[in-house]
C-alpha cells in the first residue's frame, strides 16, 4: 500500500545524505549496520519512497511509482551475515542499481531521536504523558518511560494498543497491578525488560517476545507485551518522510507491508 503526500522539487543526493547524517546524528551510534547511503543511485532526488524494511516487494514497488531514492529503517549488511551479494540480497542489490536507485538506511538513529524516531512516534501515537528518554548499553535514548493519562487494567491497555498498531498483542499478565507506568521500545526489544523493570513501570512493551520473556515478566512481576516488531516500528520513516516534504518539498510516499511479525 503506497500512500502519497504529495510535493516535488529536486535535491542533490550527497546533500541529502550529509543532511540526514546530521539531522539523525549518525556518528552518536555503533550499530549492527551502516547508517545512512547504503547504495547509491542517480544523482539527483525528486521522488522518496520509505518503507520499514528494503524487502523486494518494496523495491518493486518504488520502481513502480518512479521514486529516485528508497529510505528504510533495516536496510543491508547487517553484522555476522554473510557479505556475499548472492541470492535474495543480488535480486534487491540488482533491482536498485537497474533502477539507478539510492538505498538508505538508519536503525538506531531512527529508533532513538527524540522527534522523529519510532519510540518518539508511538509516544504521541498513545497519547503518553510525563515521558522520559533513557540510555541502554551506551545507546542514548533506546528506552522510553511514560504515564497514562488514565490507570488501565491489562486488558484494557492491550486493547488500546491493538487499535492504535492495528495489531493485536500478545500479552503476559506479570502481577495483578493496574497499568499507570509504562516503558516501551520498538522492535526487537524484549530483553530490555530487566532494565525496564529498574525503572519501577508496571507495563513494558515492544516488539517482538522470546520464550524466556514469559518468565521474566512473570518473576519480576511487570507486564508484558509483544505488539510486532513490523507494527512498532512503522513510524519513524513515515515522520523522517514528512520531515523531508516540509525541509526540501519533496515527494514522498510510504509503502507498508502486511507483515505479521
């Protein structure tokens, strides 16, 4: 699904990047992998696609709606796999560069900025109050905390988070507390429950759930919920798309997935 928000002018595809590496300050992050251009196409920008993940249907997709430039949230060469451009990574290397498109890619940087990044996104998305920004494993402001504006029982809360992600949770009651503390962070976040714990909330949430976080949250005694790492993490790029319309009158367009996970 491709949703258009409309201006057009041209950038300069080194600008933009030097721009972006100093709006999402890329050089603050050692990541899994390399933030910013990760293949380079035309010279010259005019139509944006962004999507959560550089897949091929992506791709595809970009192509089709003539973008110059894709910008994702988990792009290519990631560390410990392979660095061989065969198979399914040289069918999406090969289907940019045939297209002279341009691939970027912020992870950490788009997790954590404090106006454009996902956990800042799901902040104003469920309306949290009194939020507060904390650093994991020298990442500045990975983990988030915050309060409802009305205690909810767990139920409740899962509820409001399946309407406001459009995807259901999944839930593990920790303890019998009603939800007035919360702390989140998108994606595959889970094993920060321990440090979310510290922070005394009595709800955490992220993306994704390991069979150890049923345990955890059950023996720490917080609650847990799993709301996809796909659904939590699907607004970051679509507010750095808007931010590029506003800064550079740009097109730009977001492509979602129906991805479960």
């Amino acid at each position: 699904m491709r949703i258009s928000n409309g201006a057009q002018k041209v950038v300069d595809r080194e600008a933009l990047s030097l721009y972006l590496d100093k709006l999402l300050s890329c050089a603050d992050y050692k990541d899994y992998a390399p933030n910013g251009l990760q293949i380079e196409g035309r010279s010259k920008i005019e139509r944006i696609c962004t999507a959560v993940t550089a897949s091929q249907d992506v791709i595809k997709e970009a192509v089709a709606s003539g973008a110059h430039a894709l910008i994702v949230h988990h792009g290519y060469f990631w560390k410990g796999e392979s660095p061989q451009i065969t198979g399914m990574k040289r069918q999406r290397v090969a289907q940019l560069l045939d297209n002279q498109m341009s691939l970027f890619a912020y992870h950490l940087p788009l997790d954590c900025h404090l106006e454009l990044g996902n956990n800042a996104c799901l902040a104003r998305l469920l309306d949290i109050k009194k939020i507060k920004s904390f650093p994991v494993s020298k990442t500045p402001n990975l983990l988030w905390t915050g309060s409802l504006e009305k205690p909810l029982p767990l139920d409740d809360f899962s509820d409001v988070l399946s309407r406001k992600l459009n995807r259901k949770p999944l839930s593990i009651c920790g303890s019998n507390k009603i939800i007035r503390t919360i702390a989140w962070c998108s994606g595959g976040a889970q094993d920060y429950i321990d440090e979310a714990n510290q922070l005394g909330v009595d709800a955490y949430f992220s993306g994704e759930v390991s069979e150890r976080t049923y345990y955890q949250a059950k023996e720490l005694g917080i609650h847990y919920l799993a709301c996809g790492h796909h659904a939590t993490e699907r607004y970051g790029v679509q507010a750095l798309g808007h931010h590029l319309e506003e800064a550079f009158a740009l097109d730009c367009s977001f492509i979602d997935t129906d991805n479960p996970v």
